[in-house]
C-alpha cells in the first residue's frame, strides 16, 4: 500500500510541476534560512574559539592600567610563579611597530614574551622553533613570526625557506628562528578578531625593550594553571591587589576558559534565535502545502470516489495524500539544503576568512522539521479526501 501510494504521490507532482514547484518554494526558503544562518552562525563561533584556544584557552592574560609608579618588572612574574596554582608566566607585551625588509615594509604587532609563553599558549610551529628563556636571557634579536609575515614581508609562503632571513623592526635586525602554523592559528583571522594587525612578531622581551619604545615596566603577562584555573585567577588576584596598593581597577584579568563558557552560551542562544526564525518560514511553508493539498483534494473527487467504489479503504486515501504532502515537503527540504549548501561554498570562496560549512546535526533538524511540517499540514487534507462518501464523490461536477 505504501509503495502504490508513494508512486500516486510522485506521479501526481509531475504532473503539475510549477504548481508542486511553487508549493514547495516555501520549505525551500525555509530550509534555506535555518541552514544558512545556524551554519553562519557555528563558523563564525568555531572561528572565535579557534582564536581564542590559539591563545591557550586554560590560560589568563592579565592586563596592568597602573598610573601611579608601580609598573610589575620580571622580578614581580617570578613571584607570581611561585603561587600555588600558578604553572607559568610570561610577559605579553605588544606594540605596533615597523616591520620590514628589502622587499617590503608593513605596520605588525610586535610582542615581546620569554620562553614559557609556548608552554602556556596553543599556537604550533609550521617550522623553526619557539622563543626560548636563552633568548630572553641573552637579548637575543631573533623572533617568530606569522604567516603573514614571511608571504607578505619575507616574500615565500614556504616556512623552511624564511627561518633564518632577517626582517627589521624599527630599524633593528632580528633574524626569523620559528614560523606559526597558521592551519591551526589562523593568524589573519584571529589577530582581525582581537583587533591585532596580521603581521605577528614575537621576540624575546628584553630585546623588545631595547628595540622599542615600550616602557621598562611590563603591562601585560600570561598565566597558566597547575589545575585550577580558577583558583590561579584568585591567586594571580590577591596577589596583585597587594602589589599594587589594593586598587582593583589598576589591573584586569581575562579567564579564557570563561570566555569560551560565554560565547558557547552566546551561540546556542543565537542559533536558537536564527532557528526560530527560519522555523516561521517553514510554518508559512506548511500553510502553503495545506492550501495546495486542499485544492488537489477537490479536483480530485471523482477519482477518490471511484478509488473507495472499487475498494480502497479510508486508510489508503489518507495514506496516498498525507504521502503526496510529506513528499513535497522533503523534496523542498531537500532543494533547500542543496541551495544552503551552494551560498556557504561561494561565502567561503569569496571571502576566505572563515570557513563556513553545512552542519549535520542542522541538516538532520531541517529533515525532520520538513517532514514534519508534510505530516502536520497535510494531514487534514488527507483527512478531508478520507471522509468522503464515494457516491457524494462520484456525482461531484467540480
């Protein structure tokens, strides 16, 4: 019976193609919107997170805005090691500042770390190695850079091919001993996202204060957990309350692991938001399906009273056109998917910063939902062709 009624269903939709096409346009919209802006939505957070993670997302940065004399020097981080829950610190100081080589010259962000910073951040090496405490200890002028850096200044895009070449900054030459791998940092992007410039240099801190204007005080550092990142962020707390004169706005503190809880939070709420309103095209979609169900069931009266005079029971009229429903339903759904998935390849083409993509489990809720949306609005129509007296249907003039 299932099988008869699924071919009914499909031969009824061929045969009047722009009316079954214009019926499912509202399922295809629908889809179409739920698909694309629950899928803009998860790229741009996953591209957030990445980001975030990049920076070490069991990490704190902590943030120092002391006006009165007390700047923390290095001595201050080898204190703040000590506390219990604290693993390690590094300075994080940045400035912008010019990078430049024979072939070109851009404005980067030059920070200045020691060597504990690749134990608290995420970032990996493409190639070369890391900024070592030998660095810091000797001065060094040696850095890592960003992708950006070699493709755009250095002029390879190969990372082996720029360790050792010399970039300048602010007139200083350092040699490049490590490349960031930017399959896993997505530096363009990240550093767009936090306001920083793509051209990313990290150097030892002591030389960045020799090379630099930067004050000799550090205004920024890392820190990383033994365990509990938020007992650390207590410690780190107290710890620089006393420091700096029990003045609570002299300093702020980022928790990236709450960073990362909010925007979760942030995400699920604005997928929801998005969802909801594309589950309002899909409504409006079913409301379509219901109308055209109506008509079809109308001009179709004599054939369900010569389909129940010759034996067809109700539950086979209700199956044929609740069937015929559900199909335009999930053929529109299907469409739509189809459409999402072309505008988020061409998204990500031309605009090449995030990589936006379907997501299953949305794709999933999009078929479901259609099918749904088939079976609820479809069923009254169905009901409606059912109910119908066979000798009533067979006299209809219609």
């Amino acid at each position: 019976m299932i099988n008869q009624s699924l071919r009914m269903a499909w031969e009824s939709i061929k045969s009047n193609k722009m009316r079954s096409f214009l019926t499912m346009l509202g399922i295809i919209i629908g889809v179409f919107a739920l698909v694309v802006l629950v899928s803009i939505v998860s790229g741009a957070a996953g591209s957030i997170t990445n980001s975030i993670s990049s920076m070490g997302s069991d990490s704190l940065t902590v943030t120092i805005m002391d006006n009165k004399g007390l700047p923390l020097s290095y001595s201050d981080l080898q204190q703040i090691r000590k506390c219990k829950d604290v693993k390690q610190v590094s300075p994080y100081v940045s400035t912008v500042s010019a990078v430049s080589s024979n072939r070109h010259s851009e404005s980067g962000t030059v920070m200045g770390i020691d060597g504990a910073y690749a134990s608290i951040s995420s970032e990996t090496l493409s190639a070369g190695r890391n900024i070592t405490n030998t660095d810091f200890q000797n001065n060094s002028y040696v850095a890592v850079v960003s992708q950006a850096v070699i493709e755009d200044i250095v002029g390879t895009r190969v990372p082996a091919d720029a360790l050792g070449e010399q970039i300048n900054i602010s007139g200083h030459p350092v040699s490049i001993v490590g490349v960031i791998n930017e399959t896993n940092s997505d530096s363009r992007q990240s550093s767009a996202m936090f306001g920083m410039s793509s051209y990313q240099v990290y150097i030892p801190y002591t030389a960045m204060v020799r090379m630099t204007n930067i004050a000799k005080g550090i205004s920024a550092f890392m820190v990383s957990s033994s365990g509990d990142l938020d007992a650390a962020q207590t410690e780190v707390g107290d710890w620089l309350m006393k420091r700096l004169n029990n003045d609570k706005d002299a300093f702020y503190i980022v928790n990236f692991e709450e960073v990362m809880s909010i925007l979760g939070d942030v995400t699920s709420t604005m997928s929801m938001v998005m969802g909801g309103v594309a589950a309002i095209s899909l409504l409006v979609g079913g409301i379509g399906i219901m109308n055209i169900m109506l008509v079809s069931v109308t001009e179709r009266t004599r054939e369900i009273g010569i389909r129940k005079a010759i034996g067809a029971s109700r539950q086979s009229i209700l199956m044929q056109f609740l069937i015929e429903a559900m199909m335009i339903s999930i053929i529109g759904c299907f469409i739509g998917i189809f459409f999402s998935w072309m505008v988020l390849k061409i998204i990500t083409d031309v605009w090449g910063k995030i990589q936006f993509g379907l997501d299953p489990g949305v794709v999933v809720l999009a078929c479901v939902f259609s099918l749904a949306i088939g079976m609820i609005f479809g069923l009254y129509p169905a009901n409606k062709a059912a109910k119908m007296n066979p000798i009533d249907a067979l006299h209809y003039a219609g």
